[in-house]
C-alpha cells in the first residue's frame, strides 16, 4: 500500500495498526432506504491528483447498486442486467474527468495489440463525430435526444470488443449505475425505452459535481470516445495535486449532501 493511495477498509484491515501507520480513516455513513450502510476509507499522506478518488468511488458505487439491485429482485421485479449484455454501451456514455485521467493510466495496462484496437477506435469516433455534428435545432440538454444522435454515428462504445466490455473491472461509473427493470430488448431501442432503476445517489453526479468544484469548472462531463483526445489536451489539470485527506473529506461530504437531498425530495413526493 502507497501513500498515495485511498482504499475502502475491508474486513482484513485493521483500523488500529493503519492509523499507527500514519494513514487516516474517514468513516462514511449512507441512509439507504432506513438501513445503514457504513464504509472506512483510508488515506495516506501524500498529495494525489484527482483520480485518486476513483478506486474508492467505484467501490461505493458498487456497493449502493448491489443493495437497490438486491431491494428490487426482492420486491419481485426482474433485473436483466448483467456482465456481458451490452446493448446500453451503444448510449451516450459520458465521464468526469478524474475517471478520464484513470482511465488513461488504465488503459496503458492493456496489451499492446488491444491497446492499438481502443486507439484506432477512438480515432474513428473522432472522425464520426466532427464529420456528423448534431442538428442544431435540438436541445442539446436532453440527454435522450443527445443519446439517440450519438447512437445515429454506430459508434458504440471504444472499449466494446466481441459484444463485451473490456475494461470491466474500470468501467465508468455512468456504466457501473446503469441498471434497467424489465426485459434486456428493452435497451435495443431508443435510450429512454427502458424503465432504468433509480438510484438513491447518483455517485456519477458526485463525481462530477467534486471534479467542478475542486477544478473550479463548469460541468467536466467527458464523452467517453473523446476521452483520450481530451486527456492529451487537458495534460496540465492532471498535474494538480491535493491533499489526499482534503479530497475524501470533500468526496464525502457531496456524496452526503447528494444522498440526502435525493431522501428529502422523495420524502416531498410522498407527503
Ligand atoms: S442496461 Fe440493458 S443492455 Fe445494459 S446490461 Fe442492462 S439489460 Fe443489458
Ligand atoms: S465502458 Fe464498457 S460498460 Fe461502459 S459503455 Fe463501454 S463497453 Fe459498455
């Protein structure tokens, strides 16, 4: 373990011997339809740059998704969604822009033969992109409408290979909380055709909600085929390093904020 590094405390770590360590453990504590889901991230002392936060990110992802996807198997509803099914990777898939910085060291890990599969690729998204731009007349703050002339370029996504996605264990987290209830043809069609489970914190918002306010930009949303394009020509906001506990703490507090406003406002719809 670095110490650079920010993890989820699991059950073999001890709390104790990582604090005497010098590591920090900021606890979380999530209210997810009245049960209490606590995690301990530790942290070390060194300064990260923003995809520092993103392991951790994914973890918390996965475990919210796990327990709504639990909740609603048990309610009786039908959750198709699973490893290989990959109809939704042909969406708009977009990501903040600590995932793209990890993403660019992820996949430097790939084989060189895949590697030059995802460049060429992303090439190619490139040249479908500048040479079809989208109708002006639409609203380019609708997601759906967005999605559906994205879908119009046959792009799918870069990472998609042999109807899989090939970066499974570092897939983006608008991938990881993307779930649907029904039938899989339902993701054959238009996005918005399928009835996609509702999460109660969205930790892609969190995500990009802690990029903006730490980099002080406006939305840092990525489209994912650009995302290589924009990491080269973005090179110096990686170069910013913060204090890695400074990054949690602020990791937590949003998620919180997030958790809490998405409670008030079903609280709201039910009185
Ligand atoms: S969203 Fe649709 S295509 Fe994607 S994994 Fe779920 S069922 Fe399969
Ligand atoms: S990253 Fe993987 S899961 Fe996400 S859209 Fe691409 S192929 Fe699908």
């Amino acid at each position: 373990m670095s110490d650079s590094d920010i993890h989820l405390v699991d059950s073999k770590d001890d709390i104790l011997s990582l604090k005497s360590n010098g590591r920090e453990v900021i606890g979380l504590d999530l209210d997810l339809y009245g049960k209490n889901l606590h995690f301990d991230i530790s942290v070390g002392t060194d300064a990260v740059g923003l995809e520092a936060i993103v392991p951790v990110a994914r973890d918390i992802c996965d475990k919210i998704t796990e327990v709504v996807v639990r909740k609603n198997i048990e309610q009786g509803e039908r959750i198709p969604c699973c490893r290989g099914c990959a109809n939704c990777c042909n969406y708009l898939i977009t990501a903040s822009s600590a995932e793209i910085f990890s993403l660019v060291e992820d996949i430097k890990k790939l084989n060189s033969s895949f590697y030059k599969y995802v460049q060429r690729n992303i090439l190619l998204a490139c040249q479908k992109i500048l040479k079809k731009k989208p109708p002006e007349h639409f609203d380019h703050n609708q997601l759906n409408d967005l999605s559906d002339w994205y879908k119009s370029l046959n792009l799918g996504c870069p990472f998609l290979f042999e109807g899989g996605c090939s970066i499974y264990d570092v897939r983006p987290i608008s991938c990881r909380e993307y779930f649907i209830k029904g039938s899989p043809n339902a993701c054959k069609g238009k996005r918005g055709s399928a009835d996609v489970l509702d999460m109660p914190v969205s930790i892609a918002n969190v995500l990009n909600d802690f990029c903006s306010e730490l980099e002080d930009q406006g939305d840092t949303s990525i489209v994912l085929p650009l995302f290589q394009v924009w990491a080269d020509e973005n090179s110096q906001r990686k170069m910013k390093k913060f204090p890695a506990e400074y990054l949690v703490r602020k990791f937590v507090e949003l998620l919180k904020n997030a958790a809490s406003r998405t409670r008030e406002e079903s609280l709201a719809c039910c009185n």
